[in-house]
C-alpha cells in the first residue's frame, strides 16, 4: 500500500493557483497608487486639455470606479479620436488571436495621462529642420540627417613610449594555517 503523503481518497489542496476571473482579477499591483500619491487628485488631472489626435497613456486610478478602463488596456498608450465632457475616447490597437484590432473605447480623464512617446521624435524633427535651414542658407555643410546605429570603434594601435609591456603570473596559492 502507498504511503498516506504520495496517495489519499479525500482531494487535498497542494496548488493555490487563481481560481477567480472576476472583471478586476489579478489587479492587486495593477491598480495600487504609488507610495505617496494616494489621496485627494490633483487639480491638474481635470485642468489638462486633450485634443484629437493626441497620444495618451491610458493609466488606470483605481480610486474613481466611474469611467474605469478594463484591466488590459491598462498602461497602454492610443491616440485620442473623441471628446466628450468628461472623457476621451481612445483608440488602442489589441492583439486578438494573433491579429491586431484597432479597439476604440471611452475612459474619464482620470485614467489617462498625455504621453511622452513622441517627445525624442519631435525635438529630432525641430534639430533636423534647423540643419536643413542652416545648410540652404549656406552657414553649415551638408549633413545625413538619417538615424545610423553606434558603429564600433576604429581600429587604433598602441603606443610603448619606450617601455616593454610586463607579464603578469598569477601568485601560487599558499595556505598559511
């Protein structure tokens, strides 16, 4: 006969695995405020103007229910399509069964922040057309304005200076007990 600890009649709980799908499951970390930002919302989530065509990051603040984004679309970034008193509509792209779906959806103000994702792109357009200008008017040489990656390093040798190059041996170990 096996031993009680490998075999036994009456189901035992070994795994504690979710069980639970509710519409908010797993959200615990998701929706918690950071460490010293809970409290009373800032005026400004209310005072910032939105308009059509601007990228937000849709962040979910789990302290206003009404107007509440569902949990994936949480942290993901879309570009505003609509406007209404209270809210914005947003349009995100969702992955569904391996193809991507343009999803629009309505979220209050308080759930989205305006993003910061095409800030590095428009200052690099703003210094590429100020090159340009400069080169028409003829006060800079031409230059590629295109994106390259960090090429390695060019080759180089060294110099001695008069000193021969010193070889190290590594010190035999020696237990002095």
């Amino acid at each position: 006969e096996p031993p009680d600890c490998l075999w036994s009649e009456e189901p035992t709980r070994l795994f504690t695995m979710p069980h639970s799908f509710g519409y908010r499951a797993r959200t615990r970390d998701m929706f918690c405020r950071p460490f010293r930002k809970s409290g009373v919302i800032k005026l400004s989530t209310y005072l910032t103007t939105y308009k059509r065509g601007d990228y937000v990051d849709i962040k979910a603040h789990a302290a206003i229910h009404k107007g509440m984004p569902f949990k994936h679309y949480h942290g993901r970034t879309g570009i505003v399509f609509n406007i209404t008193k209270r809210a914005v509509g947003v349009r995100v792209n969702k992955m569904v069964n391996g193809k991507v779906l343009e999803k629009r959806i309505h979220v209050r103000v308080e759930h989205v922040i305006p993003s910061k994702c095409r800030i590095g792109h428009i200052a690099r357009v703003k210094k590429n057309e100020e090159i340009k200008k400069a080169v028409r008017a003829g006060s800079q040489e031409k230059v590629s304005l295109k994106r390259s990656p960090i090429m390695p390093k060019p080759a180089y040798f060294v110099d001695y200076k008069g000193t021969e190059p010193e070889t190290i041996q590594p010190v035999p170990f020696s237990d002095l007990m």
